[in-house]
C-alpha cells in the first residue's frame, strides 16, 4: 500500500514538472516573437480643436511637432464662409496655395511647419483640416476657428418725456457681452435689454433703465461683462455723448465756399453788367434813324372846290334846257 501511495505521488510530481516546463517555454517564444516582430506606424486618430482668435491678430495653426527634414507631406483643407482651398507642401519642393489670399505656409526655428493667418478677420472663420505625413506615422487635426471682437462700452443719462434714463451700450461685440445695473436704490423700475445681430456677425447688448425722482445717478453703476476679459468693467451714467463733428464734410464745404463763391459772384456781377447795357443801348433814340416818313394826303383849298363843284352844276343844267 506505501510502495503504491509513492508511485503515485511520483508520477503527479512529474506531470507537474512537464506542465511548468512546457509553460515556460510558451513564455520564452513570446518574448523572442514580441523583440523580433517590427513596431508597427504611428497612427494618430483625428484631434479637434477650438480656437478662439482676436480681430486683428496674427494666427498661427501647428499642425504637428515633426521638422521638415522628418516631413513628407502637410495638406491643409480650408472652409470658410464664402469659400473651399487647400493650402499644400512635401518634402519634393512640390508646394501649392489655392486660398488666393494671405494665408500661407511657414517653418519656426526649429524646422517645424505651421499655418500664418496674418491679421485674421471676421470673413477667415471657418474649418482648417490639417492632415500630415511623416516618417514613421500620420496625423490629423481639425481647427474650429472663431474670431472674437470686443466691444465698446459706454453709458450716457437722456430723457424719455419727463423721465430720465440710464442707458448702457456694449456695442459689436463677438461674443455678446452682458450688461448688468447696479446700485439702483429702492427702484422697482426693470430694466429693459435688447440684443441685435450686426451685419458682420457681431452683437449689441442695450440696457436701458428708468430712473425713479429722487435717485442720485452719481451713485448708479453699469458693469458689463464679456467672455474673453479677466474682469468685468464698470461704468458710471453720465451726459449724453456729443455726436461727432463731420470734420472732414464741414471742411470741404468750406473750401467749396471760399474757392468757387467769389468766382461765381464774378461771373454773375459780369453777366449783369452786360444786361444792363443791353437794356440801355435799346431805350436810348438812334441819331442816324430819321422818322418814318407819313402819307399826307393833299388839301384841296375850299374856294377852288367850291367853284369846281359849281362848273359841273352849271355844265349839268345845259344839258335838260
């Protein structure tokens, strides 16, 4: 019974011994395999991004960190409003720019490639796709670009009747501002705001708020806030502003009237000159022009008809004798 019992003890200790050995040797291939099997391409999934840029400024899109000697090719595919192009280059010195504007391709320093949008307006947002191809990989991203504008602000004091109110602009602003009274004492009065879309994409926040009698405006404040400042801005209600002198129009009005008017009083005092004279040369009798002559009819003297008249009487009464 101890001889079987140690038989069989012996036999499981080698079947666990071949099983270890076997397991090992699986692990043994498998790390040859994974140090003899190449790394495969670097392939990046597509990246999207927000970029919010200010009116006016120059913009600058990094498509990825390789260096020229490391690029293939960089393909950037643009649309915008009014428009689709492509800006393109390789390393074969094959570049092309169907964009027609001032948008182009750069290098840093470093060798690195990148898109200039120089002095970006609002007609530039729009959708930048960057697709690149480099030495062991590929990558992709897509710009959503926005341009910011921000906006004027001011508040001024009118009347509405015999009501004064406070009014408070944030004008063409990208994105809308908002506008926010304080300070307003017991008023129960509610504001009232208005928000127009700009032709150029922009926005205008009007605040306008009626002023109980008695309350001391010096103490009134308007803030407004806007999304791309680190704090809001505050503003204090005061006169209504001057509209601005069309100093370039009352300039040329002016110089219209003293170079044109005293030519044309010339021309005129000349012309009335010459009509005055006209008129005096027809009232004044030519001396060369005598009176027309009149058709008088000649007089007979009376005696001489009398005795006419009487020769024919006579002459005529021979005739019934």
């Amino acid at each position: 019974m101890r001889e079987m019992m140690w038989v069989f003890g012996v036999i499981i200790l080698l079947m666990v011994s071949e099983a270890w050995s076997l397991d090992s040797g699986t692990n043994q291939n498998t790390s040859v395999n994974s140090n003899t099997t190449p790394a495969p391409t670097e392939i990046k999934d597509d990246v999207f991004r927000d970029e919010n840029v200010s009116l006016g400024s120059d913009v600058k899109l990094t498509c990825v960190n390789k260096t020229w000697s490391e690029m293939i090719y960089t393909l950037w595919k643009i649309k915008l409003k009014s428009k689709d192009c492509n800006i393109g280059s390789s390393n074969s010195g094959k570049n092309h720019n169907l964009c027609n504007n001032d948008m182009a391709l750069h290098n840093t320093s470093s060798g690195e490639s990148y898109l200039l949008i120089p002095k970006v307006s609002s007609s530039e947002e729009g959708v930048y796709n960057c697709e690149s191809v480099y030495t062991g990989g590929r990558y992709s991203v897509t710009f959503n670009v926005s341009v910011t504008v921000h906006p004027e602000i001011s508040s001024w004091l009118e009347w509405n009747g015999n009501r004064r109110v406070a009014v408070c602009l944030a004008a063409r602003g990208k994105p809308a501002a908002s506008v926010e009274w304080r300070n307003v004492g017991n008023s129960s009065s509610v504001p009232t705001e208005k928000i127009r879309r700009d032709p150029d994409g922009s926005y205008t926040v009007e605040s306008r708020l009626d002023l109980p009698e008695g309350l001391d405006p010096g103490n009134l404040t308007c803030a407004v806030r806007y999304a791309y400042w680190r704090k809001e801005r505050t503003m204090i209600p005061g006169l209504k502003p001057a509209a601005p002198v069309p100093w370039v129009p009352l300039l040329i009005s002016v110089i219209i009237i003293i170079v044109i008017l005293p030519g044309l009083l010339y021309f005129a005092r000349k012309k009335l000159i010459i009509i005055r004279n006209c008129r005096r040369s027809d009232t004044l009798p030519s001396e060369s022009k005598s009176p027309p002559a009149e058709d008088v009819e000649e007089v007979e003297p009376y005696a001489s008809y009398i005795q006419r008249v009487n020769s024919i009487y006579n002459s005529s009464a021979d005739l019934f004798i």
